[in-house]
C-alpha cells in the first residue's frame, strides 16, 4: 500500500516537472500589442509634447529673423521761440515736422538671419525625431523586462507547486522509514525561497509596470497584461548595411548637418556685419505765414548710415560661427563614432542571445529535464538523495530563467539596434 502511494506521488511529480509548460493567467488582463503602445507613447507622452512645443516655438522665429524692423514715425516743433514757445508765427523757421523713417539691413543680411533660424528650427525638429526613436526603444525595452518578469513568475509559481510536491514525497518516505527528517526540511527552505523570489518579482513587475505606464502618461497603477510569447527574429543586415541605413535614417545625422549648415550661415553673416545699414528717412515740415513771409511748406528725405568700426564685435561673430561649426562637425564624428561601435555591439550581443537560446531550447533544458527524471526515478528507489534531486531541480529551474533572460536580451538588443539605425528592422 505505501510502496503504491510513492509511486502516484513519484508519478504526479514527474508528470509536474516534465509535461508542465509556463503557466497561463487565465484571470490576467489580456496582454497589450507592442505596436499600439509604442504609438500611445509617441502621441501623448508628456517629454515629447514638450519637445514639439519647443520646435513648435524656434519655428515660429524663423518667420520673426527675417522681418524688417518697424518703422519710427516722429512729430516735433522745430525752431520755435523760447519767449513764445507756442507761436509758430513769431519765426519763418518755425515748422511743425512730422516725419517716418525705415531701417534697412545690408544687402543680404536677411535672407542670412532667416536661414540662421531656419536650421536651427530644423534641428530642433530632428531633435524631436530623435527624442520618439528614444520613447519607442524605452518602451520596448520596458515591454521585454515585464516579458522576463512574467516568464519567471511562471517558472517559479510551477517551482513552488514541484516542491510542494517534493515535500509531500520526503515526508511520505519518511513516515516509512525510507527517508530523513532533513529532506523535509531542505525542501520546506527550498519552497522559502523560492517565495521569497515571487515577492520580489511582484516588486519587479510593479515597478515596471509603473515605468511604462509613465511612459504612456497614464496612472502608474494601471493594469499591464501579460506579454505575449516572444518569437527569435533574426538579423540579416551585416554591420556596413546597418551603417547606411544609420546615415540615411538617423534624425540625429540631419540635425548635426542642420546645425553645419547653421554656423555655415552665421559666418557668412558675419562677413556682412562690415558692411553698413541703410536708414531712409522721410519729413513734412508745416510752415505758418510769418513776417511777410508766405510760409511755404517743406520736406525732406534723407540717408543714414551705420558706422561698422566695431571691429572687435564683428571679429568675436566670425569666431562663434567657426566654433559652432566646428563643433557641429566633431559631433558629426562622435555620432558616426559611436553608432559604429552601438552597430557592432548589438550584432554581437544579438547572435550570442541568438545561440544562447537556441541551445538553451534544444540542448541544455532538455538535457537538465531528462537528468532530473533520472534522479527522480533514483530517489525513488533509494539510490539517489534528496539533496542531488533537490540540485537537478533547481539546475532545470536556472536554465529556464537563462533562456527567457536570453529572449528578453534579444529583444532590448533589437529595440536598441533600431534606435541606432533609426527605423524598424523586419
């Protein structure tokens, strides 16, 4: 009778270890797509408005650059008497003016100033490009991590339920005899701890649910389903494919070249800063008759010009615009820099994810799945202890978690990848 109540609890273990895949939240709210949360994110996110407002507001002064000062209107009593300071007819010269007058910048200048703003709006707008390409990736990467955190939350709930069964197995054996006290309690510590690792999961998902909910602009209470299954897709692009679609796609490339063309624009701007402005200037002149004289009304136009003998000023201009573009031109260099590297370090991480999870799959799990069954069959006819299935056990339950970790590390290089090419790798 004993010998027949070990074999269904060895039995029921077995089929627990071997047949039990990861479970399904059948109460869980369903899992959301990817796609619609990454375009939920791009159309409300907080950061990114702002980023909007601000191209919104430089693109607004392109407009202000180029526009013509406004024109002063003067009025003045000119050459009245002191002892009569209200008599316009005391003086011939006394004349009531009334006059307009208009700056006009060099030649030029302008259409400089208006393309000066111009790119730097246009920067600013790729900046904003730039700055979704960075909301999808932490989106993405945020979407992997929970995926992760769900898959370990299933080993372990699956773990819990083995070791239930493991203790129930070592009290049996030794109620009769065939088995010691520790087993029982090495197993009740291994099912601590394996409690221990649900509550900080739960921690762990909380947490990133709040992330990505911030991420949504939406309350960081809100409920995240379950990820959905993750499929390996591999890359077929080599590094110097990567590369150009990097150089062709990358907002970040156009605004660099936006703000070259910028310093570009500011240089020659500052060339014709030694070249003067022009002010026309038009006046009436009323006259009253004074003195037999019959008052005829006057006018006059005039020219005025700016004095450009600031040398010092203008100097300091030119050298801005070359600095700016200089630098603009380095950041070009650390850009190329750095997506190499970002390029090459993702391939890299992608095929060795790539390989980890396929050996993972098809070699080591089922491999560590078929040594537990063994040692399962081993304790059962006492030639195996509690200790070495306790060990197999938990050797099947790290290479699980090894290869969702291999997964979700595939899946954060992808979003990274794409990041750093600017578009999305099918």
């Amino acid at each position: 009778m004993i010998t027949c109540i070990l074999r269904t609890l060895l039995a029921s273990a077995v089929c627990v270890l071997l047949l039990a895949g990861p479970a399904r939240s059948g109460d869980a709210p369903a899992g959301e797509d990817l796609n619609s949360l990454v375009s939920r994110a791009l159309a409300v996110n907080p950061e990114l408005k702002a980023s909007e407002a601000r191209w919104e507001m430089f693109r607004n002064r392109v407009a202000q650059a180029g526009a013509l000062a406004d024109p002063m209107l003067m009025f003045k009593l000119q050459n009245f008497l002191l002892r009569d300071p209200l008599d316009s007819r005391r003086d011939p010269m006394s004349q009531r003016v009334i006059g307009i007058s208009q700056e006009l910048p060099f030649w030029g200048k302008r259409a400089l100033k208006t393309e000066i703003a111009d790119r730097e709006a246009e920067a600013l707008r790729w900046q904003v490009e730039e700055r979704k390409l960075e909301l999808a990736r932490m989106v993405k990467e945020t979407w992997y991590q929970l995926y992760l955190v769900d898959r370990e939350l299933d080993i372990v709930e699956r773990n819990i339920r083995v070791m239930d069964d493991f203790v129930t197995l070592a009290e049996t054996r030794y109620s009769v005899g065939q088995g010691a006290q520790q087993d029982v309690f090495k197993g009740q510590v291994e099912r601590s701890r394996m409690l221990d690792m649900q509550i900080a999961l739960a921690q762990q998902r909380t947490s990133l649910q709040a992330t990505l909910n911030t991420l949504l602009f939406r309350p960081a209470e809100t409920p995240v389903g379950r990820v959905p299954d993750l499929e390996i897709r591999p890359i077929s692009l080599s590094a110097a494919e990567l590369r150009a679609l990097a150089e062709e796609n990358r907002p970040q490339f156009r605004s660099v070249r936006a703000q070259l063309e910028k310093g570009a624009a500011g240089h020659r701007l500052a060339g014709l800063e030694s070249f003067p402005d022009v002010t026309l200037s038009l006046e009436y002149m009323q006259r009253d008759p004074s003195m037999d004289e019959r008052g005829y009304d006057m006018y006059s136009v005039g020219l005025t010009f700016n004095l450009p003998v600031q040398r010092e000023r203008r100097r300091a201009m030119a050298r801005e615009s070359v600095a700016e573009t200089d630098m603009a031109r380095a950041e070009l260099n650390t850009l190329n820099n750095a997506i190499a590297l970002g390029i090459a370090d993702s391939l890299a991480r992608l095929e060795r994810s790539e390989k980890l999870a396929q050996l993972y799959r098809t070699g080591i799990i089922p491999q560590a799945e078929q040594s537990l069954e063994s040692a399962t069959i081993g304790y059962r006819v006492g030639k195996v202890d509690f200790l070495s299935l306790l060990d197999a056990r938990v050797t099947v339950f790290n290479y699980e978690r090894q290869y969702y970790e291999a997964l979700a590390e595939h899946g954060m290089r992808r979003a990274q990848l794409e990041a750093l090419v600017g578009r999305e790798l099918e």
